[in-house]
C-alpha cells in the first residue's frame, strides 16, 4: 500500500471512489459500506480490491488523466468484473492470471468508450463492465483449469466465518421477520449490484445510500416500487426481479435519472415513473436474447435506458426544465438541486446581454413601452428620456429654446459592447414644439450587438458624432450628444432595442440589465427589468474603492488576523486568489484547504461557490461577501439566496432532502446594506452591512451579522455577530502579486 502511494497519490481515494461511483457517489462513508458488502463474500472482495489496484495503477502508468483515476472513473468497471468473477470461480493462479488481464482489458474499454460515448456528452456508465464480463465468461468456458465456486450454498457457515455469531443472529433475525416480497425483494436487489444476495448486504447498501443522499433512496425505493406494482398489475413474472435480483436496474435507473443526471424534480420523478415499463420491457426481452448463451442481462436495460434518454433530451427545443440536465455535476442529487435551483434564481438571466442605459446620470423615462405618445403597435417596447431637476422640471428660464432643456447637448454613450452598424445625421434640431414627420426618427445611430440584437437611439443633436459606422465601441463610449430632431416636440433621447439593423425597424420587448431606480429619495437595484413611465432611473456609477476592494487579481496573496472572544492572540490566515483549470476564479485558503469561488462582472462581485471547512474564515468571508455591488449609494439594499447545503443545519436539512424534490420550505437569505461613505482625493472609506438568515418557514433559526470596513481600497477589516459570539478579522498589508 505505502509503494502504492509513492507510485501515484490519492490511492485510497481512488480505491474508495470506485466503490462509491457505482452509485454516482464520492462519499467515503458510503465507500467504506460498499467495501465491507463486497467482503461478505471474501475472495470476492479481495478480487474486487485487486481488480481495482491493477486498474488505476495501469490508468497512472499509462498516463491518463489523474483526476478521473482519483474521482473512480477508470476503476468502478473493473471492480465489477472483478466481483462477478470472484463470485463464480473459486481462486488459484490461473484465476488470478484472468483477473489481471481482465482488469486491463476492462480499462481498455472504459477509455474508449469515454472517447467514443463522451463526445456526445454522455456518460460511459458500466457498459465496459458488460462487454468484459460477457467476454471473460465466454472465454473461461474453455479454460478446464478454472473451477466453478460452490460459496453461497451455505451462507450460514459463510456468515460465521466473516462475522461469528453475531453477524448470523443479524441475518437470521432479517430472514424470521415475513417481511413482505417488495421490501425482500429491494435488499436483495441493492446486495445483488454487488453480487451479494441477502439481507444484510441489502440493508447495509440501503444505510449508505440514505448516508450519502436522501434523494437517492428515496428514488431507490420509488423506481424499485414503480417496477413492483407494474408487474403486479400487468400480470408479469416477478421471478424477473427475483431471478439474479437483476430489479437493481431499475434502482439504478432511478437515482440516475431522478436525481443524478437530471435535477431532482416532480418532472425527474415522472420520468422515472414512465420509463420504468421500457426497463421492463428490454429487461424481458434481452434476457430472451441472452439467455440462449447463458449469459445474465446485468446492467443491460440501466446502461440502454440511461443514454437512450439522456441522448433524446439534446434534441429538445423547448421545456428544457421539465426535466432539466445537471450543468455542474456535484455527485449528490442533493447538492445538483440546491446548487442549480440557486444558480437559476441568481443568473437566470445570464443568458441575456446585460444592456445598460444609454447615458450618465439621473434621467427620467417621460414615455415607456405602449406610451400614449408614438410608443405603439409594432414600435411600443421603446423608451424615451429626459433629465428633470428636484422641481420636477424638464428646463431652466423659459424653456423656449433647446439650450434651456437639462437633456440637450448632453452626451449619449454605448449601452453596451457592438459595431455601429448605421447613422443617419442630415437632421436639423426643431423649434419647441415643433416636429419634423417626414424624418420620423431624426438623427440616429443602430448598434450591433449580436446578429439577432441591435439598439437605437434617435432624436441625436445633428454633427455631434463621435463615431462611424463600423467602429467598435466598448460600452460606456461616448457616441453623440442628446439632441431634438425628428418627431421631438422637445429635447429627448428614444431608445430601443431591435432583432434587425434598420432605422424604422420594430422594436424586440427586451430587459434591462443592471441599473438604479432612484424612487422617494431611496435607491433601488434593478436587474433584467423595463423601466417603467416616470421612473427615475440611472446607470451603476462604479465606486473605485469598491471596484479596487473586489477586483482579486491571481497571484494575490491577502492576509487576515482573526481575534476571536476566547482566543488570546490573533490567528493568522493566509490565502492566495487562484484560477482553476476551468478557469474558474477562486481564493484558497492552505491551512484549510477551503476554496471560496468568484465571479466578477466589473459591476458586481458574486461569490459563485465554496469548498472546504465551514469553521474556518474563508466561509464567513464567502458568507458576508457573497453579493457585492461595485457601486455606492446610500442605504442601498442588495439581496440574494445561498444554495442552502453550504449554509443551513445538517441535520435539519436531513428532513429537506427527502422533501426537496417536491417542495423547499427552508430559506437561507443574503442581505447587504451600503451604510456610509466617507470620500477624500485618492479613495472612499466605506461602510457595508451584511446579514445572513437561515429561515424555517417564516421562523428564523439562524443569523449571522457582519460589519464590513473599506479602506486604502480594500477590505480592511470585518466584524461578525451570532448570537452572543463575535470575532474581528483585520487585514494584514501583506498582500503581493
């Protein structure tokens, strides 16, 4: 084991991984029951380690990827192979000799068909284990120097030697109960995944399960159940489920597609429910097929019925939540659902191109979609805008002249990244009140965004381009100034945004992306909205404190000292911002080995993820810091919602797994509040309140709150309070690139 581990690292996680990933797992515990379940029958269980040792260490030596030979990948197949073999033949050197080479030959296969299978996006699941167990089994028919086992006639004997007297009190007990058939039935089929047909190894299966997700039992029992009533009803032979306990298919199937590969959901649950007939149906028939070559069906009808519809739903054009595919595949349906339930409700609209309003300042929208105005029919989702002062005037003196307007002559700038695809400036600003309907639009530039999304501005003051047509602007790039030709009875600015690139072009019902809406003296954050008539409004004016404070660079090294209430003196902790080979930002912490994902889109500061010890201070940091506007103002409210595994009591939490498929009534919120702000030359000393609330209900079990100090342009410093407890983080200025 030591060379082992000197050979290639992580060995006992790639060991314990090969186990658990039978069930889609990385959960040790769950591992360490699967390992003693293969031991009920020893040779088995030895074979099963060795099968695995040969696989992984081939992977290593070979070259491939070492993360999948840590995460079990290349050994789940041949650990199966292993035990199907260890089973049926009773152990000497010529059997040994099978084993090793079919261990490699199972490895041969599993990386080929991770390249032929993998470049459709799906997973290789146990068809290697198929392939070279039908294979060995053939072959060895011819082999006269291998002998067929007799272990498992006498279990009884077989129990005492593993476990004396206790372990077969344990099995007998189980066997005098007259549980019913279906609950029989579903032991025997968990014990059979490992080809252990009782009880006990049953039952030890189901504990791990419920260990390691409670979503996977649940859909344990319901796609089992599902199989069980089907037969009943339809007259069928339940010897099918009971013959090699092969109903582990429908298991398997279940947790695969209820929560595993599909988030968990009513939708995944109906879906189990439908295709348990088709499980049935291939089970019936390739067991036909096979049969005439002695050979069992094993896994054939999860393998078929897995990829077949994880295959159909790439086709999808619609409904793409009903079910809806794991994006980032967390080996928990638990975690697959918190994670991309909040995922959804916070970047639900990340597929939209954020844009931003078109100029500086505070304007106010005196027409919004279908205005009484121009805004109508074809041509309704438009905006337009003017700038009003306290008096809520549009100009000073008279407002006789374009000159008296606050709007007119100031500069209008690119709502986000495109080329200018059209301009049009021979247009003479009018007299108030006047309008020009034969130039309709007036002085007007289109800018592409994408080939299916352009924006508009029009009403433009003649001659104050700053741009032409094919220049690339950047958002935020001064393009014209506000001007009043067109069909403007007084200086404005129409905005709107478009499918195709012509001036007169109808106009596409399109969101907002992030902006300010200023309302009885509050501000207010809004993001994907559509501003309404008389909302005063304004883009996010970026802050260079904050901007600096969240702007973590890799390389950077950031250094805090945590005094806590019982602790006499400060303990330091050091962490350094990283990007990962997915190019996912992260900051690490060494001494815990915790990991707090980011993500930063110039105007906010989203912390996306985090890994790692929730005792430690990178998880209050992620906690108190997990939603950051790159702008100020005062008595901003900023909400958001954590995934609730990384914040809610797990034992709690135990009780909203086994209901989360179907209903959330745990709420974990994220508050953060801009307190103050002090300015001088160089930079801004700011102040931010933030909260985190565990909710039961309406009931609140848990809050955290948080003080968080800007200085110097950057975080200097965070109080936390729960309860009766607190502690002070205070940066070091240590920091480096």
């Amino acid at each position: 084991m030591k060379k082992l581990g000197v050979l290639f690292p992580h060995y006992i996680n790639s060991l314990m991984n090969s186990y658990s990933q039978i069930f889609f797992s990385k959960n040790n515990i769950f591992a360490c029951l699967l390992v003693v379940v293969t031991f009920f029958d020893f040779y088995a269980g030895l074979c099963g380690v060795i099968a695995v040792t040969i696989s992984n260490t081939a992977a290593y030596l070979i070259g491939f990827n070492r993360q999948n030979i840590i995460s079990g990948y290349y050994g789940f197949n041949s650990l199966l192979v292993a035990l199907g073999l260890g089973v049926y033949y009773e152990p000497n050197m010529q059997f040994f000799m099978i084993l090793f080479f079919a261990s490699l030959l199972t490895l041969l296969v599993t990386v080929s068909l991770e390249g032929v299978i993998g470049k459709y996006g799906l997973p290789y699941l146990s068809i290697s284990f198929l392939l070279v167990l039908w294979m060995v089994t053939l072959a060895t028919r011819e082999f006269k120097s291998l002998t067929i086992s007799e272990r498992g006639i006498y279990s009884l004997n077989e129990m005492y030697g593993i476990g004396g007297f206790t372990l077969v009190s344990i099995y007998e007990w189980f066997e005098n109960l007259n549980l019913p058939d279906y609950i029989i039935l579903y032991f025997r089929s968990l014990g059979a995944i490992f080809f252990q047909y009782h009880l006990v190894a049953g039952l030890l299966v189901a504990l791990g399960l419920v260990i390691y997700s409670r979503i996977a039992f649940l859909l344990s029992v319901f796609g089992f159940g599902a199989a069980y009533i089907l037969y009943m009803i339809l007259g069928g032979n339940i010897t099918e489920l009971s013959y090699g306990y092969i109903g582990f298919n429908f298991i398997l199937s279940a947790i695969a597609i209820g929560g595993f590969f599909i988030v968990s959901s009513k939708f995944s649950f109906l879906w189990v429910l439908l295709l348990v007939p088709l499980i049935s149906i291939i089970l019936s028939s390739t067991n036909v097929v096979l049969s005439m070559y002695q050979l069992s069906i094993y896994s054939l009808p999860f393998n078929l019925i897995v990829l077949l519809f994880l295959y159909i739903l790439k086709f999808r054009e619609r409904f793409y939540f009903k079910p809806e595919i794991v994006v980032a595949q967390q080996f928990s349906p638990e975690k697959n659902l918190y994670t991309q339930k909040n995922y959804l409700g916070r970047f639900r609209n990340a597929y939209i191109i954020p844009i931003s309003l078109p100029f500086w300042g505070e304007w106010k929208v005196t027409q919004g979609h279908d205005g009484e105005i121009t805004h109508k029919a074809e041509w309704k989702h438009a905006w337009d805008f003017e700038i009003e002062d306290e008096s809520n005037k549009l100009f000073i003196d008279t407002g006789l002249n374009c000159n008296d307007y606050y709007c007119y002559n100031k500069p209008i700038i690119a709502p986000a990244p495109g080329w200018v695809e059209q301009i049009l400036d021979n247009v003479d600003d009018n007299k108030i009140g006047d309008v020009n309907i034969e130039e309709n639009w007036g002085n007007t530039i289109i800018i592409r965004h994408t080939d299916l999304l352009f924006s508009k501005i029009s009403h433009l003051k003649k001659e104050s381009f700053k741009v032409k047509v094919g220049d690339y602007l950047k958002k935020g790039d001064i393009i014209a100034s506000c001007g009043n030709s067109g069909r403007s009875p007084q200086p404005h600015i129409h905005f709107q945004l478009q499918a195709t690139p012509y001036i007169g072009s109808k106009t596409l019902d399109y969101p907002l992306g992030h902006y300010i809406l200023h309302s009885n003296g509050k501000y207010i954050l809004q993001s994907y909205q559509k501003p309404k008539e008389n909302d005063t409004i304004l883009n996010i004016e970026i802050n260079q404190s904050l901007n600096k404070a969240y702007h973590f660079i890799p390389g950077q090294h950031i250094v805090f000292n945590v005094q806590t209430e019982k602790s006499e003196k400060p303990r330091e902790y050091v962490w350094e911002v990283q990007v990962d080979i997915n190019n996912q930002s992260l900051i690490y912490c060494e001494k815990t080995a915790s990991k707090a994902y980011f993500y930063n889109d110039g105007s906010f500061h989203y912390f996306t993820h985090f890994e790692g010890n929730r005792k430690t201070f990178l998880y209050y940091f992620y906690l108190a810091n997990f939603k950051v506007m790159n702008g100020f103002y005062n008595n901003l409210i900023i909400e958001d919602h954590y995934p609730l595994h990384l914040t809610a009591n797990p034992y709690i939490l135990i009780f909203q797994d086994f209901l989360a498929p179907f209903y959330i009534f745990m709420k974990s919120k994220f508050q953060i509040n801009y307190v103050s702000k002090k300015d001088d030359f160089t930079n801004s000393d700011i102040e931010l309140a933030s909260k985190t609330t565990i909710k039961i209900g309406k009931i609140i079990c848990k809050e955290l709150k948080f003080n968080i100090s800007i200085k110097n342009n950057c975080i200097d410093k965070i109080t936390a309070v729960q309860g009766g407890k607190s502690f002070t983080a205070q940066r070091i200025m240590k920091d480096k690139i």
